[in-house]
C-alpha cells in the first residue's frame, strides 16, 4: 500500500492491477476513482460555467462591439 500512495494516475492504476486479491484490487479501484471525481468535478464545472458566460457576454455585447469597430475604423480613415 506504501508503493501505491504516490505516484502518476498511470503508475497507480498499473499498482492497482497488481494486487492479488480481487476484492482488494475492486475496493481500491472504487476509492480511487471517487477521488479522482471529486478532485476533478469542481474544475470541469468552473470550466463550463466560465464558457457559458463568456458566450453569453458575447452574444450580449456582440451589437456593441461591432458599433464600436465600425466607428473605430471610420475615425482611422479620416
């Protein structure tokens, strides 16, 4: 179990696998993988969460931005 503790999730996957006893391997699979969702989930939904603003702000200020282009480009012509 000391040999599992750290290591890449490549390397403790492969340590899993290598246990004996099948109940053993199912547990720590099991634990391993609620960590692992745990760990990841707050991140995958900060990430969707912050894409869906920013599209939303965009499609918002899409009018905006396009005004403030097209008088940008009329004061760099004159």
């Amino acid at each position: 179990m000391g040999k599992i503790s750290w290591g890449s999730y490549a390397y403790i996957q492969y340590s899993i696998e290598k246990i004996p006893s099948e109940d053993v391997q199912t547990a720590l699979q099991e634990a391993f993988d609620e960590v692992a969702h745990l760990t990841y989930e707050p991140i995958f939904m900060t990430a969707t969460i912050a894409t869906v603003v920013i599209i939303v702000l965009s499609i918002i200020f899409r009018g905006p931005f396009k005004q403030d282009a097209i008088e940008e480009n009329e004061s760099l012509e004159k």
